[in-house]
C-alpha cells in the first residue's frame, strides 16, 4: 500500500500528520493532462487517490507544475465513445464531495493511529 501527500492544505499545517493510503496505484505516480475546453491550456495532474461516494467514482488529483500544489476532485464519467472521463464537479456537488473526502481522511488516519498504537502494545 502506498503512502502519500493528499495535497490538501492541513488545518495544522503538519502534512506529515495528514497521509492516506492509495491503493491500487503502482509506486510510479499516474499523471494525468486535462485541457481547459475554453482556453485550451493543458494542466497535468498526478493521479494520488480515488473513492466511491453514492455509487459514483471519483479521482482525487493533485498539481504537479506548481510551487503550492493543489488538491482537485474530479468525477469519473463515460464519454460518448464509450471511455471513462474527468469531469469537474459543479459548487453544490464540490462541497458535498470534498466535505465526503476530507471525512475520508480523517478515518484513514484514525485507523492508521490505532494500528500504530497496537503495534505499540
């Protein structure tokens, strides 16, 4: 199981203290390039974490040209040829999906603390 940065900004600022585990994913980072339809501007992503939420997928990326990297949340969707797909999430749905992952988190690390305390014992 890999370990890595969500990309989030932490409330304390301790990202050591702010890790979550991404399964399924090799130890080489999947980047991912998503072209802004508007400008055509190409913006790459690494690919760091993904979950489901009300019987939908979802990707959780992070920038990588950057100084500040920033966490996105994409939904996976179907294109019309038949591929899978990012899309951006609308505002209502952002916070709901965001709030969902950063709960997530939180879990991920309360069982990470638990497993570290009975390693302990």
């Amino acid at each position: 199981m890999l370990m890595e940065d969500c990309g989030r900004e932490c409330e304390n600022k301790d990202c050591e203290n702010c890790e979550f585990e991404a399964e399924g994913f090799s130890d080489e980072e999947t980047i991912i390039t998503m072209v802004d339809a508007e400008s055509g501007e190409e913006y790459q992503f690494a690919l760091v974490d993904d979950f489901e939420y009300k019987d939908q997928s979802y990707c959780v990326l992070v920038t990588t040209d950057e100084e500040e990297p920033e966490m996105v949340i994409t939904k996976v969707v179907k294109t019309d040829d038949g591929e899978e797909g990012l899309m951006s999430l609308d505002e209502a749905e952002a916070d709901e999906v965001y709030a969902e992952y950063d709960r997530l988190c939180e879990e991920a690390e309360l069982d990470d603390e638990e497993d570290f305390s009975d390693e302990e014992e």
